[in-house]
C-alpha cells in the first residue's frame, strides 16, 4: 500500500493528475435541452471527440486535472472508453 502512495504521489507530481477519492461516479448534465455530452480524448475542448453521451448517464471517475482553460477535467470511464469530460458537465 505504502508504494502504491508513492506511485500516486510521484505520477501527480510528473503530470499534474490527481487521483479522484475511491471509486466515485457521476451524471452527465447538459445547459440545453435535449443535447449530449462530449467525451474527449485529452482535458481540452480542442482534443478529438470520442462519443457523445446523453444527459443522466452514469460515468466513473478516475482523475482530474485543471485544463488550460482553467477548468476542472475529469478522467471517466464508460464502458469500454475511456476520455475527459469538463467539470461543468458532470452532476451528482
């Protein structure tokens, strides 16, 4: 356990990801009606889309990172993928 700590704190330092508290989950939320969610390939909004996931969906968290726009990304699984969704889009 005690490298495990050491692996986490070591991989923060290098890439400025931080490990999200256990096993969390969170919804998908959108501002407007009837639209979807972009899971990205990287923390950014100019990284490729990988899926659009409606609003209500259930995705786990892994990390996150602030993003050059300033904003908090998280790493989310869903199913087989895996990408980065901003904060502003995801509900408890």
């Amino acid at each position: 356990m005690k490298n495990l700590f050491y692996c986490v704190a070591i991989l923060s330092s290098l890439f400025g990801i931080i490990p999200a508290a256990q096993a969390q989950y969170a919804a998908t939320c959108t501002r407007a009606y009837n639209s979807s969610v972009n899971l990205r390939s990287g923390p950014s909004r100019s990284n490729g889309v990988i899926a659009s996931i409606p609003p209500g969906q259930y995705v786990g968290l892994s990390a996150w990172v602030y993003g050059g726009d300033g904003m908090r990304w998280y790493r989310v699984q869903l199913g087989g993928l895996v990408g980065w969704i901003r904060s502003d889009y995801l509900c408890n």
